[in-house]
C-alpha cells in the first residue's frame, strides 16, 4: 500500500482541520497516510517552523504531503503556503461560498468552533461528562432519574467508552448498568432498571471478541472462557427482544458509529439539553 503524509495544522486545536481533512483521506483506499497534527500554530514563528518541518518530510518521502489547515490569519496561512505541501485551506473553501450565499463577511475567530466563550452548552458537556464518570458500571444506581440514556450491556462490551463519548460530543446524561449472571439467569429488566425502561439502550457483541477482550484483563478465568460469553450474549440479547429494548451489535462498529446509531434511534440526535 501506498504511504503518504498528511499535516493537519491550525491555529487552534487542529480538531475541525483533523476531521474534516480525516474524511476527505477516508475516500482513497489504496493509500495509507501518515497524520502529523500540529496545533496552535499562531504566528509567523511557528508557522516557518511548521513549513520547514513539512519541506523535510517532503525530502524524506520524495512526494508532496498534503496539508490541511484551519488557519484564520493570513499571514500565517501564507508561510504554510509557501511549503512544499500541497495545502487545502478548508476555512476559505467553504467559507468563501457562505459568505456568498449569506450575504455577509465571516468574523474568522481563531477557535470559533471550539472556545468556551462560544459555546453555551459548554459547561453542559463538562456536567454530562461527570454524570457518565459517576454512573459508570452500575456505581449509582439512585440516580438514575437524572439520566437521559442508560446503556446495558454484559460486561466488556463497549458501555463506558460509549457513554464518555455521548457525554463529550452530544452532552449526553448517560449511565451505564452491567448485566451480572444473576440477572441474566433471571431473565428479567434488573430492579434499579425496571422503572426507566424507556431510557435503556442494549450493547451486544460477538462471543468471540468478547472472549479475547475479557482475557487480556483477565486470563485464564472462566469469565474469560468463550462458553461463559457466549452464554451471557445469549441470555442478554434473549433479555432485549423480550422486553423490546433497542440495541446495536459493538464487535464491529467504531465508538463514534456506535454513538451516532444511539443517537437517532433514542431521538437524540442534535440534542442539546
């Protein structure tokens, strides 16, 4: 497979330049891509430093690195320009066109699209994020009330990384409640769950990774043994369809598709608290 390098440079966190520049990589299978993020790059200084370090990975590689970035000032965006990068500006790609079609000049804030100043839901996300700490494997189960999502699942199978990032992304109050043998030898919604039945969203997995998952924590338990997952998968995904709790299968999905299924099927997606 082929190798080439991408930077993905802002003046900022460098978040909106790695994603957006991730997508757009995303569509060329055939090549493999080495991600250098160089963030905070706010001043002619660090801007040449950044231009030097892409003109020696351009030696080195004997092709051109792509280059992402986000960078509002303009004198900075030229040093970075003047690079041996082959440099997508994605501010003034899209933004141009908007502010045709709004009428009006964008304000070009460093940042904008994620300070604390400019985000009113900001502390919201921090509280969600928390919550999801605080509720995380079934450790408060008498505030359940403040919950806007509750992910059950057996254990190893994807609920807290789940819940952290529904938290982070989408200020998501979510708890997480482990499904232990008992309950699942019962058959029945566990007690601390059963008056928030509407709030419950299953995680389900394949046996077999479950296994691998569960022996690299703990080898050589029968916790850990392909027959105990395969039973508690089971008898969990037994515990969904009878009761008619939405659940999405995690073996090969990753957290942001996990997260992002959740969202539209809880009615949650755009959810701003």
């Amino acid at each position: 497979m082929t190798k080439r390098t991408a930077f993905f440079i802002s003046d900022s966190t460098g978040i909106t330049a790695e994603a957006l520049g991730s997508s757009l990589l995303a569509q060329f299978e055939g090549l493999k891509f080495e991600r250098i993020i160089l963030p905070y790059i706010d001043n002619a200084e660090k801007a040449r430093s950044a231009a030097e370090k892409i003109d020696r990975v351009a030696a080195r590689d004997g092709s051109q690195p792509i280059v992402f970035d986000t960078i509002v000032n303009e004198e900075v965006r030229k040093v970075i320009k003047g690079s041996a990068g082959f440099t997508v500006d994605i501010l003034s790609t899209f933004l141009t066109p908007l502010e045709e079609a709004l009428g009006i000049k964008s304000s070009f804030t460093v940042g904008g699209a994620h300070s604390v100043s400019n985000e009113p839901d900001y502390k919201h996300r921090i509280d969600a994020v928390n919550y999801a700490l605080d509720n995380d494997d079934g450790a408060k189960i008498d505030r359940y009330h403040q919950a806007e999502l509750i992910l059950i699942g057996v254990s190893r199978s994807g609920k807290t990384p789940t819940s952290l990032y529904l938290a982070l992304q989408a200020g998501v109050f979510v708890a997480n409640y482990p499904l232990t043998e008992d309950d699942l030898d019962n058959g029945r919604i566990p007690k601390p769950l059963a008056p928030f039945r509407d709030k419950l969203y299953g995680l389900t997995i394949e046996p077999e990774r479950l296994s691998t998952i569960r022996t690299e924590r703990r080898a050589n338990a029968r916790y850990s043994t392909l027959a105990q997952c395969e039973y508690e998968v089971r008898q969990a995904e037994i515990m969904f369809n009878r009761f008619g709790i939405p659940y999405i299968e995690s073996t090969h999905a990753s957290i942001e598709e996990i997260a992002t299924r959740i969202l539209v099927d809880a009615g949650l997606r755009g959810h701003s608290k």
